[in-house]
C-alpha cells in the first residue's frame, strides 16, 4: 500500500482550526508559534479568535492554512505517522507550499513569509472588482477551455482549476468570467456560478505576482524534498530545488492540474490519500477522481486517533 499526503487550498478556512491540536500537541503548537514569529504578528489569535472576513483576505488565509496542514502533520509523526509514512506530497494551490514545507524542502518560517508575500501580491494584482472566477459543473475540462476560449473576446479568460472530472474553475476578467458562466449553461453545464473570491487566481492577470513571487523565491533556500511533491503544474513529482523554484513561480498564472495530479499519484500505485490540515474538499475531489483511493482527513486530534487506530 503506498500512501500520499495532500493538503488544502484557499477557501477551507475556519475560524479555530488547528487549535484542538495546539491544545493536545506541543508540535503542533509550536508550529503555530513558530508562524507568529516569522509574520512578527499573533496570527493565531486571529485564526482561533478572530472573525472569518479578515482570516479569508488571501493575505492571512494562505500562511493560517499551511500552518493548520503542518500542525496535523506534527501531531501525525508524534504518533509515528510522518512524512516516512508517505511516498508523495501534493497542495491544491497554496496547498503546494504546505506540501513542500511537509516535505522540508521549505522552512515553516520562510514558507509563512512566501505565503503571506503571495497572499498580497495576489491581491495587487488586479483591482478587486475587475476579475472574477466561476464554478462550471458538469463539463470537463477540455471543453470548459473551450468555454473559456470563447468567452475572453480579447479579454482574459482561462480554465484555472481542473479540480476533479465534475468541476472545472475559470478564471480571468469580470466580464469575460460571466460570459463564461452562460456560455456553460448554454453547452449543457449543470451549474455554472460565480465564486466569492477576492482576485482571479491562476491566469495571465496574475502575471505581475508571479513576478513578485519570482523575486521572493530566489532569496530563499530550496532544498531536496525528502519524498517528491506532485507539482500543480506538472502533475508529476519533482525533486529538483531549482525546478521547485521555477515550478512555484509558474503556478501563479497556470491552471492547478489537480484531477491529473491525483491520476498520476494513482498510477504510481498510490491506493490511500490522507488530506492534512482544514477541511474537506479535496477528499470529494479525489472520490470524484478515482473511486478506488482510499481518503482520509487528519485535522483535528480525534483524526489523528483515528488515524493511529488503522
């Protein structure tokens, strides 16, 4: 039996996640404060006491939920269910950087700092109210790029997240975002809506992030992940820190190729997928993919019992 470790991406965020284990496990504490420290600020306090409006700017969202996913994976080793368990590492988006902390190939304290720099560029990127991203269900993913083709009319307009064989995510301008949506409908898509999210992630409006994200990266160090990490925009593990580096860089603007990522993992002989940190929503992704993977969530300390009793 090979085991995959994966973790989640913007949008599972909650108030008081992660605290339980904090609670019950001084690595998992640690984490949380080892995060405060790198951000100079008390970020759990808003993550377990704050209110969910200012945990979901991207901003605070993105290191709060690598921080909850490296929580879960430290009170999993001090059951002796660590990264030695698992033969991969993947991330939904942001989830990459989780991965590749989990991996070691990223410091917890530099991966807080990529991610709280990502989380603001992003942001920047384009003026709130400009961009947009919709849901299309029921189309795969070719012809949701067909959709998505059709619809730009000289704007942006592209498929970003290729989450499962059911849901197909576009990104791009507002206005060609919602030509999208009816363009689905019309193309027999069972739902096509907008998503309440603050920035069109994962397209070519993006491109002045990837930037920042370029001159962030090389001021760190990379090192070899200790098992590979199944990149967003391969869809295949990779090992190289320099092509890490390059890899991250490119995930800004390309589309997150998850359902080919957790196939890939599949083929590997991957049978058992453990989603790490808050959340649930790549668990039904991955059942949506391949029926045949076993899935389980680690997110608080009765999973990580649960976990230790299988």
């Amino acid at each position: 039996m090979s085991r995959a470790f994966v973790f989640p991406g913007q949008g599972a965020q909650t108030i008081g996640m992660g605290k339980a284990l904090a609670d019950a496990y001084p690595g998992a504490k640690a984490v949380f404060d080892e995060v405060d420290a790198a951000l100079g600020e008390r970020l759990s306090s808003l993550i377990w006491e704050g209110d969910i409006e200012t945990l979901t700017l991207t901003e605070n969202a993105q290191p709060a939920l690598m921080a909850t996913s490296i929580a879960a994976l430290r009170a999993l080793e001090s059951e002796g269910l660590g990264l030695a368990t698992a033969s991969y590492v993947a991330g939904h988006s942001l989830g990459e950087y989780s991965a590749l902390a989990a991996a070691e190939a990223l410091s917890v304290t530099d991966t807080a700092r990529l991610l709280r720099t990502r989380g603001k560029a992003m942001q920047a990127a384009v003026p709130v109210g400009e961009g947009a991203m919709a849901a299309i269900l029921g189309l795969g993913y070719e012809a949701v790029s067909e959709v998505a083709v059709e619809a730009a009319e000289g704007d942006v307009c592209a498929a970003a997240n290729d989450n499962d064989p059911a849901q197909v995510v576009v990104s791009g301008t507002k206005a060609a975002v919602e030509r999208a949506v009816e363009i689905a409908k019309g193309k027999g898509a069972k739902r096509a809506v907008l998503l309440p999210v603050s920035a069109p992630f994962h397209c070519a409006l993006m491109q002045p992030a990837a930037e920042v994200m370029a001159e962030a990266l090389a001021g760190v160090t990379i090192a070899a992940p200790k098992v590979p990490v199944v990149a967003n925009v391969r869809a295949a593990a990779v090992t190289d820190p320099d092509e890490i580096r390059a890899l991250l860089v490119e995930q800004v603007t390309s589309a997150v190729r998850w359902r080919e990522s957790v196939a890939w993992m599949s083929e590997q002989g991957v049978s058992e997928i453990w989603e790490i940190g808050a959340g649930k929503a790549l668990s039904g992704m991955i059942r949506r993919i391949d029926r045949a993977v076993a899935v389980r969530n680690v997110g608080s300390p009765e999973d990580v019992a649960a976990a230790k009793e299988s």
